[in-house]
C-alpha cells in the first residue's frame, strides 16, 4: 500500500477531512491531497505530523498491526570505537609505532611530514574525483 492511501484509509476511518488534518497540522490542503493522491512524496518530518494529527504511532503508517511488529534477530553493532582505525590488532601496533616514531621528530620534521600527508590526500581525492 502507498504512503498516500494509508493516510486518506486512517484519515476516513477516523472520520477527518482534508481540512481538519489542515488545521491540526498546518499543512495546505492541496498539499495534503497532492499526498494522499500519490502525486507527492512527503519527508519524514511531514508525515511525524501527519501521524500526530491522526493520533496515530508513526509505525502505523507503514504497518497495518496493533502492536509494532518484532523486530529480527540481528547481529550486535560494533561501536564507534570499535571500528576506530588503530582500535585494535595490527592497525593499534602499527598506530602506536607511529605515535612513538612522531613523538621523537623536532617540529620541523612533524611540519614536513603532515605536509607530505596533505599532498598525498589531496592526490588521492583528485584520483577518486577522477582526477590526476
């Protein structure tokens, strides 16, 4: 089922029209049947609102049960600091060496290497940019 006719089936069984779901959202009418026509697709944003002024979950939108449906079995997200470069195994060896290697260079040689890593990346990004 479309977005559109969701909205108009809750908004008819609701016994609501166009324009009291105008008044309650302070949406234009036009709009609200540009929505429920298929001709317009709304943001998330509007149809929160549009959810609100039925009285409805946002879920019930897109699902047609009373309670919201069960969500999978899904595998365990890895933090943020745990996909970090240098957060773990060779990549965290290799970072140390490198912080202990930074930590001996006299300024001049911490200003000549983050220069060289400047251009490198900007090589890089033009290459993928598809430039040379």
């Amino acid at each position: 089922m479309m977005i559109g006719d969701r909205l108009r089936a809750v908004r008819e069984e609701k016994k609501l029209s166009q324009g009291d779901i105008e008044k309650r959202t302070g949406l234009l009418r036009c709009y609200i049947s540009r929505v429920e026509n298929g001709h317009t697709v709304p943001a998330i944003e509007t149809l929160e609102k549009m959810a609100r002024a039925l009285e409805i979950p946002l879920y019930q939108l897109f699902y047609d049960g009373e309670e919201p449906p069960s969500l999978p079995n899904l595998p365990k997200r890895r933090t943020a600091d745990e996909l970090a470069w240098g957060s773990s195994g060779k990549d965290r060896r290799s970072l140390m060496k490198f912080r202990q290697q930074l930590s001996r260079m006299d300024e001049g040689g911490r200003r000549l290497l983050l220069f060289m890593a400047q251009k490198m990346s900007r090589k890089i990004a033009g290459r993928k940019r598809g430039k040379v």
